[in-house]
C-alpha cells in the first residue's frame, strides 16, 4: 500500500501540480508561478500525496468551504480537486488509498459533505459519489433574441477593468449568496488562482457588474473568441465564463446589458442550471439552443445524520430509509424522514440505498423515479416511492456554476 501524506513544501505542491498535469495528459500548460506563489493557491494541510518507494505517485486535494443545501441551510463543505494518479501506478489501489485518507480527514474537520468535477464517469461512485447537479451549456442567437415586452429592467451594470476587479468580483459574491441548493463558496484560493489564469493573457476580456457602486449584486465575465476574423465577420462569438446573478434584477440586468452589445452574432453561457428561465424570457425561444448539458456536481456525504438534519424536506408523508455505506459505516441505518426532519430509527426500512445513490438525491437534482427506474433504490415498500419523491423534491434545480 502506498503511503499516504501531507504535502506542505512549496516544493512538494509544485511537484504534486506537476503530477495532477501529466495524469490528466491534455491539461493547457499553466502559467510560470512565481517564487511562492504556489502556497496562496493551496489550503494549507490539504494536499495529500501518495508515494511508493519513496516518489511521489498520486495526489489529491481539497478547500474548506460551505455548500447550501435544499431550504437554504449552508452546509461545510470541502470542494475536491486536482486528483490524479501517474500512469505508471494506475490500478494498484493509490487513488483508493488518497480517497480513503480524505474522507477521514473531512470526518475529523466536521465537514458535512464533500464534492468535485469528475474528468470520467466511472471512477467516483465507488468511494459514495454520486451526481447531484447538472450544467448546460446554452448558446443564444443574437439576431433573435428579442426579450417579452413583460420582463423586467433590472439595474445599472458599468464595465469594470478585467485584471483589477477580482476584489470587488470576490466581494460581490461574499455580499450575495446565492440562496439555489448546490451553491458553494468561491474562496481566496480560488480567486486567486482565477486570477493567474489569465496573467499575460493577451486576448479581449471584459468584466460587467451590476448595482450601483458599493452596492453591486451581480457580475458577467466575458470574452470573444475567433479575433483574428472578428472585423467584418458574420459569426462574431462572445463566451460569457462566469454569469453570476443570484437575483432576479442583477440576471436581468446583465443580461440586457450583453443583448445590448454591438458586433456579436452569438452568446455562449458556458455554465448555466437546469431550469435556467432564459428561453422563457424571449419571444422567440429557439433563440437558444442547448450545446451542452453535463454532470457538475459529484457530490459525497461524509455526514448523513448531519445532511438529512439540515435540509428541509417538503409533503405531507414519511418514510422509513436505510443507508449503507461501506467506506463511512457510521452513516448506515435507518432513517425516518418527515417534513418535521429526519431522525434514526429502528423501525423496519421500506426503501434501501446505498451513498452515492442518496449523494445523488439529496440536492433534489436527482430524482427517486430516475433511481428506482436504474435499480439503485431497494424497495420494501411500494408506497414509499412517491412519499420519497415528494419529500426531496425542491422548487429550483440544484447547480453550483463553479468549476474548481
């Protein structure tokens, strides 16, 4: 078995940067880091490495932050990143190892969940992940985008400098949680490593904000692709990276401010919910067209009492549901669940699932009919199965619209 440890060293985390790369193949070569710079962007005693014989061989690592969860409660939350394993040590237990050693570490900090961005399918659901949010992907036809005489105006939004406003951006999103279960935090080190991204950058970036200043509530980051035939072009495109507007009158104002914009053909929205309300807004819906819809995020349940206890649940029923988890076996029993909340029991279950299948449901992004119908629910019960639909099902999709 590999041994398992803590990476500290601004040499051992450039060494474990260096490794998540050469694991994922395709990654983009970074950005030089300058002397130090590498330790801003790591939590300190969050990286883990995994070494054989004394190299290093695989690493993970995570960020405490918070996870809002269904009726509004936040949640701790350690956001899971960066995780490779050299190829030359693939399936020999290393990745189990550092994930085995993580989910303890969580547990010993308190932190009720855990989530990442899958790079494949089929690796995460043995260690209790499941998918808990969907992303899509939209593109929108300018030249038929025309907005229903009934939406509303929404608020100022000015032009801010795109390489000196991760401060207000930061604190534009510390002022304005978004209240949509799956909203997670964006911390300093993410800031900061958003920022070096685009250090030397030499192509067109615009940030927009929204709100009077002092009192802004909402941004757009955006950029135009193809520039090298963007004068006189028929297919000008604008990706809009980052659309944070978690009210309804910064989303409308943003939103007519990009409308707005000369010489653009086509939105792009990289990252935008489920539900999102946009085709809904326009005369014209087939404006926008779906590009994309993906897995977001994958979410892990270090505390089920603790995650059944703070979030609400909705209807009028009970049900009696039995939790298995192998890799954290105190989260297993049985559970009754209410709109009054959730307590154990030692009732007889009438449903049955194991982690990844109740990770993938907690957020309500998941539905109970799509597991049951995979076979992932154990049913007792019959009857069970429309109480449970009903009690974690929430008014607004799930989505966290950060990628970390």
């Amino acid at each position: 078995m590999p041994e398992i440890r803590v990476l500290e060293t601004e040499s051992e985390l450039l060494s474990a940067a260096k490794l998540f790369r050469t694991a994922m193949i395709g990654m983009p070569a970074p950005n030089p880091l300058q002397p130090g710079q590498i330790l801003t962007q790591r939590e300190q005693g969050r990286t883990l490495g995994a070494f054989v014989d004394g190299e290093l061989v695989g690493t993970v690592e995570s960020a405490s932050s918070g996870m809002i969860l269904p009726g509004g409660r936040r949640v701790p939350h350690a956001a899971v990143t960066h995780v490779g394993v050299l190829p030359t040590h693939t399936r020999r237990g290393v990745l189990s190892a550092l994930m085995r050693r993580q989910l303890s570490d969580a547990q010993d900090r308190g932190e009720v969940v855990t989530s990442l961005r899958a790079s494949e399918a089929t690796i995460y659901g043995r260690f209790g992940y499941g998918i808990a949010t969907t992303t899509h992907t939209v593109e929108l036809d300018v030249r038929r985008a025309t907005l229903r005489p009934s939406v509303g105006e929404g608020g100022p939004v000015r032009l801010v400098d795109p390489h000196g406003a991760w401060d207000l951006l930061s604190r534009i999103a510390d002022d304005n949680p978004s209240s949509r279960p799956g909203s997670i935090d964006r911390i300093p080190p993410w800031w900061r490593s958003q920022e070096h991204r685009i250090v030397g950058d030499r192509e067109p970036r615009y940030v927009a904000v929204h709100g009077e200043p002092g009192a802004e509530t909402g941004f757009a980051r955006y950029r135009p692709i193809g520039t090298d035939t963007w004068f006189g072009s028929r297919e000008r495109t604008v990706v809009v990276e980052d659309f944070f507007a978690p009210t309804r009158t910064a989303y409308l104002g943003l939103l007519r401010f990009l409308l707005n914009l000369d010489l653009v053909d086509t939105f792009v929205f990289v990252a935008m919910p489920q539900d999102d309300p946009l085709p809904w807004l326009l005369t014209d819906s087939r404006a926008v067209q779906l590009r994309r819809a993906g897995d977001e995020t994958w979410l892990r349940i270090v505390d089920v009492p603790a995650a059944l206890r703070d979030r609400t649940f909705a209807g009028p029923g009970e049900v009696r549901l039995a939790v298995v988890d192998e890799r954290l076996p105190e989260n297993s029993g049985t559970y009754r669940i209410s709109a009054s909340g959730a307590e154990r029991t030692d009732e007889p279950a009438q449903l049955e699932v194991d982690a990844s299948t109740l990770a993938a449901t907690l957020l309500g992004g998941t539905r109970w009919h799509q597991v049951d119908a995979a076979g992932l629910v154990r049913v007792h019960d019959a009857e069970a199965l429309p109480v449970v639909e009903q009690l974690f099902a929430t008014a607004s999709a799930p989505f966290a619209g950060v990628m970390f």
